[in-house]
C-alpha cells in the first residue's frame, strides 16, 4: 500500500491507500471544526478568509490565516524532506517517518491539556500537508485524500467522458478513476460523520481513531513484507 511506487502499484493499492486516509482525513477535519472552529485539512478557505480580514482592516487575523496556510506548507515540505532523507537507506520504507511524525502530531492534538486553538489548529494542519504530500508523493499523484474539490471535479470530467468514451480500454481507465474517487469522497465523508458522532463522547480523543488506522497502516506493510520473505524463505529450503 506504501511501499510500492510507480509502476509498481496497481489499482487495488491505490484504493487501499485512498481509503484508509480519505477517513482518516474526514475524522480530523470534523474535530478540528468541532474543536477549534477552524479548516485543518486544505488551505482554499483560509485565503478566502485572509482576503475578508484585510479588507476588513483585521490584519491580526489575515495573518493568523497566513499562519495555518504556512502551516499546511510545512507539513508538505517536511514529509517530502523526510522521504528524501530516508528513500537513501530503504526505499521501501521512506513513509515510516512521515506516517509516524503525522501519528505522533494527532495523539499532541488529542492528549494535549491545552485549549490553545491556534497552535492546535496549526498542529493538525501540519499533520494533513504531511498526508496530503505523503499520499501524493508514494501514488504518482493519483490519490489525495485531504480535500475534494479537485476531485469533485475531475469525477464531473470523467464521468462525462463516459458518454463519449467507447474503446474499451479508455473505459476500463474511466471506470478506475471514478471509483477511486468515489471511495476517496466516501471515505472523508464517512469520517466526518463518523467523527461528529464519536466527537460527543471523546471530545478531542476521537483522534485516537486515525491515529489507530494510522498504525494499523504504518505496520501493515511492514508485516506483508515479512511474511513473503518468509514464505520465499520457507519455499527455498523446500527445493
């Protein structure tokens, strides 16, 4: 689901990947509305929100906004340096770091004593540029899983090339593009509602569900891994 890259993925890891995070994406976009009143998964609303201020003459508050759109930058720039760093030791395992910085910033959202919005706020859209970059960078820019404009209009595109389109190769593609995108919107979705609904128990908890899914993934592959090689292993001292 991580560790393969180029064309060493297919569909069915993409979709493993968009699922998983999509939901994970939904979850902290709904506690972060609910806790803190502000987006922490895209930075689209906080420019709007950046031009309001000013031409309200809040430049405290255009520049609060400028902060979490920084924010969601550094978490892109961090989890791009991180695979940088760690692809020259083991490509296969380049997403560990990143995946585990992203674990490490939802657990200080979800544990943390403080009712400090901004710096949370912050925490959190670090945590979703991480992803988003993350999940960009391991799919070839296939998947993101953070914000759904784009994909809302991509699935508009294709779905209309579906009227059109009649070589069946070209439909075969369409198909697979729209249906990830489908689970990648029903996976934010669902997580948002699901997070709302869990929100009215847990509070700021309810991050401990992602945070769950999140090391679920982080080993998943780790485990796979080691069970082929056992296998080829265990298949090799049989011949």
């Amino acid at each position: 689901m991580f560790r393969h890259r180029d064309r060493g993925r297919t569909f069915v890891h993409n979709v493993q990947l968009a699922a998983l995070l999509s939901f994970v994406a939904g979850v902290v976009n709904i506690v972060g509305v609910l806790s803190f009143k502000t987006l922490t998964t895209n930075v689209t609303g906080h420019f709007a929100f950046f031009s309001e201020e000013l031409f309200s003459n809040n430049y405290g508050l255009a520049f609060l906004s400028m902060i979490y759109v920084l924010s969601f930058f550094l978490g892109a720039f961090l989890a791009n340096t991180t695979m940088e760093i760690t692809s020259r030791g083991s490509v296969h395992f380049s997403y560990m770091l990143p995946l585990s910085i992203e674990i490490f910033l939802l657990a200080l959202v979800a544990f943390s004593s403080h009712d400090y919005a901004v710096g949370l706020s912050c925490v959190l859209l670090v945590a979703m540029g991480l992803q988003n970059a993350l999940v960009t960078k391991i799919s070839g820019s296939v998947v993101r899983t953070t914000h759904l404009t784009g994909l809302f209009t991509d699935l508009g595109i294709e779905l209309s090339q579906m009227i059109f389109y009649k070589k069946s190769h070209e439909r075969k593609r369409l198909k697979r593009a729209i249906v990830l995108k489908a689970i990648i919107i029903g996976g934010f979705f669902f997580g948002g509602i699901m997070g709302a609904l869990m929100y009215g128990w847990f509070d700021r908890r309810t991050l401990c569900l992602p945070i769950f899914i999140l090391l679920v993934a982080l080993y998943y592959d780790r485990m796979l891994l080691g069970y082929y090689r056992f296998r080829r292993k265990h298949q090799g001292n049989h011949q």
